[in-house]
C-alpha cells in the first residue's frame, strides 16, 4: 500500500467519530491517574476542557481546580461526552462496561486519544507522508487504529528490538559516541552491549534519580568487567533539558517516573538538569536515545546546536504525552538535517512508542 492508501486508513479510523463543536462544551473526564496528569496540558490547551471529573478512588478531593464526583453523583450524563482517560486499553474497556451498566446514556463515551488525535489528524497524516519506510506507515496507522477504538495493538506491529530496529542503530562502530537520557538502571546499556558486541568509543548514561543512578552504577560495575569496557561507561546523575537547573521528579520505582510541574511538589526528588549543547560542546556524538517522561521535546530544543553539527542517529520516545506524537517529529524535521524518519511500536498498549531519525 503506498502512502496516499496508509493516509485513508487513517481518515477511515478518524471517521467512527463525528464530533462537533458543541461536543466540546459538554465534557466529562472519568479517571485523574498518571494519564490524565500527564496529558492535562495537552488536553486542555486543545480546548478539550472538562465541566466535570469523575473519578473513583479520589472522590471529593480537589485536583487542579476541581472537585471530583463520584460516578453516582453524574445526574444529567445525556448532555455530556465523556472521555475515559487512560491509555490502557483494559482500562477504557472496564469503565466503558461499567458506564453501560449503571445506564448513565451519555451523548458518547470514547478514550481520550480518540478525541485528541481527531483534532490533530491532519498533523498525523502529514507526519505519516514523511515516514521512510512501509513498516512506519503500517505502525502509524495501527497505533491510531487501536487508540482510537480503545483497543491493544496486534501482535505483528509490535517491534521487539526496541532503540536498535534498524543496522544503523546496532552497527559495530569504534568511533561511536551514545548518549544514553533517562539510563533508568541500565537496561538499554545492557542491550547496548550486546547488539554491538562491546565495540565503542563513550557511552553517556544520564539517570537523574538517586535510586535509579545507585542501581546503574552498580549494574555498570559488572558490564565493565564483563565487556572490558573500564572508562569507556560515563554516569552522570543529571537528567536532560533545554537548559541547566533544578526539577522536582517522583519515582515510582522500579517501573517509572513523572516530572512535576505543578505547585504541589510535596514528596518530591529535587534532581539537576543539564543541556545535551551545554555538556557536550564541542564533544562529538554519533547516537541520542531518550525516554524522559515527556521532556524529550525540551531535550531536544537543548540539543538543536548538537544536532545540526554532529547529525546524530536519534531514538526518541514519543508516547508521555499526546502531543508528542507529532510534536517531535516536527521539531526535529524544522531543523532541516535532511533526516529520514521512520517510527516502530514496541508495546501492545501503544507504549514504548520511538521515532528513529537516521
């Protein structure tokens, strides 16, 4: 299928909804988790604003401004769409039964990748004409498929060798310099390893929390004895941004992180940022990878000058915030590198989702 083909199956999918303006006046929000969290600001600056939040759990606690209900507490459903807000398509399938039985009728009930990415879905479709291969097409197109319709992705999508998909990413390269943002505890390292056989030049890892960064150290410890890779390993405990400072940052170890940006910064880890131009200069390097909880794009706008010297292979994740999607792809397309994109998905959820630039 060519690219004009990849683009109606795209509309095709956009098509299950009609929504009006009127839509988006009436909104109710089921659900204030991690996604709704990190997709607030993405949400509303899409005009995508709620009247209500439903939510279970926090009922009756205020949450960025508003009070939430309970789901008995909705009276007038029938005027509203409400947008489940997770990503986790089990999730939007529990609520949406439990949204039927207790017979709220709502005008509509959808996930909130639905609704968001309608709005955009010309900014996709023209993403998806600048993709390189016919891998790409298929998994843009899939991954909007299963969002939109609330589902998991099938099995042939996902790419299990998620950072190194392609020869370029794995190649054996003694002069290759890899910058490692959010090293987590290693595990991309690891496989680093692995896929090029120990042969390297630097190795940057940045993992901004304290735990974490203990874990990596002790986990590069036994890689250097293993690999014979004494001095070729760097940690550095800083995360990565457009500029040098300080951010608060939960952990939820060991399967994740959020950066706050909100006032409440109670509980909070206080970690150093620095820029990819401010550390490296004039250092020259061959590969960024980057899974920074939805500071990939301020990393990125930190790193133009590297970029457009050094012309580095990318494997950027873009799938913490909505806007990511095809916000990356056109920052990075507006330095004009002359890049080739292609994108793979590398969960069933619609996670792990990475744009490779080469």
């Amino acid at each position: 299928m060519d690219k004009a083909g990849y683009a109606e199956r795209l509309r095709l999918a956009f098509s299950k909804y009609d929504f009006g303006e009127s839509d988006f006046k009436k909104i109710i929000f089921w659900g204030m988790g991690a996604t709704a969290q990190a997709w607030w600001d993405d949400m509303t600056q899409a005009g995508l604003i709620p009247q209500y939040i439903v939510d279970v759990k926090k009922a009756h606690t205020e949450v960025k401004g508003y009070s939430l209900i309970a789901p008995e507490e909705i009276t007038d459903a029938g005027d509203y769409m409400i947008v489940v807000m997770s990503t986790n398509p089990y999730v939007y399938q529990d609520i949406a039964a439990q949204i039927s039985a207790m017979k709220l009728e709502p005008k509509l009930v959808c996930p909130c990748s639905a609704v968001y990415y309608w709005i955009y879905r010309e900014r996709l479709i023209n993403m998806l004409y600048a993709l390189e291969d016919e891998a790409s097409l298929n998994s843009l197109t899939a991954l909007i498929e299963a969002r939109v319709n609330g589902e998991l992705l099938e099995e042939n999508v996902i790419n299990r060798k998620q950072y190194f998909p392609f020869y370029c990413f794995s190649r054996w390269n003694e002069k290759e310099v890899y910058v490692d943002a959010g090293a987590f505890v290693g595990d991309t390292l690891e496989q680093f390893l692995f896929e090029k056989f120990g042969t390297f030049e630097a190795y940057y890892a940045f993992e901004p929390l304290r735990k974490n960064y203990r874990a990596l150290k002790y986990r590069v410890e036994r890689l250097e004895k293993e690999w014979g890779a004494e001095n070729k390993i760097i940690c550095v405990n800083s995360g990565l941004d457009k500029a040098a400072g300080e951010q608060k940052m939960s952990c939820a170890f060991p399967v994740g992180a959020m950066i706050q940006n909100t006032a409440d910064k109670r509980e909070m880890e206080t970690i150093s940022v620095t820029s990819i131009d401010a550390y490296f200069a004039d250092k020259r390097i061959t590969t960024i990878k980057a899974d920074i909880e939805g500071k990939e794009t301020d990393m990125l706008m930190g790193a133009e000058n590297s970029i457009k010297k050094w012309k580095p292979n990318m494997a950027i994740s873009i799938y913490h915030k909505p806007s990511d999607l095809f916000k990356i792809f056109e920052l990075i397309a507006s330095y004009k590198m002359d890049y080739k994109f292609s994108l793979r998905c590398h969960a069933a959820s619609g996670g792990d989702t990475v744009l490779y630039t080469y």
